[in-house]
C-alpha cells in the first residue's frame, strides 16, 4: 500500500534545474530582498545585535530563511514555464 502510493508520488515530481551561477544569483537576490524587508519589521532589534547590520540575529537568520524559501519558489516556477 505506502509502496505504491510512493511510487505514484515519486512518478508525479518534476524534473528540478541543475545547480548554476543563474540559480546562485537568483536565491542571493532573493535573500538580499528579504534581508531589506526585515528591516521594516516593528522590532528590528530584539535580541542579539549584529555588527554593521540594522537587524537583530533573530531578525537576520529569519530574513536568510525566507529569501530561501523565496528563491526557490522563484528558481521552480521559471522552471516549470521552461525560462531557467
């Protein structure tokens, strides 16, 4: 039973783009995107401070994980439409 239901799931995946300088650079823009949203945030500086940043530690590790997250909506969906 789970067997098949993976096999079925496993057959459905698209194919994912390689690992490029184009993917690099679309995921590094996409941090830095982020990384300028977080500092609109209410508290920018709650917690611990980083040297040289506008934005706490928390701020900064949540930033890098949403321009992750970002890029790589971006890197899938330029690939589906055959752009990447």
């Amino acid at each position: 039973m789970i067997s098949s239901t993976l096999l079925a799931a496993a057959a459905t995946v698209p194919a994912t783009p390689e690992w490029s300088p184009t993917v690099a650079i679309i995921i590094s823009a996409s941090s830095i995107v982020a990384l300028l949203l977080a500092t609109r945030i209410q508290y920018p500086q709650v917690g611990p401070k980083l040297p040289g940043l506008p934005i706490s530690l928390p701020a900064f590790i949540g930033a890098m994980a949403f321009g992750h997250v970002l890029g790589i909506g971006i890197v899938l969906g330029l690939t589906n439409i055959g752009r990447l």
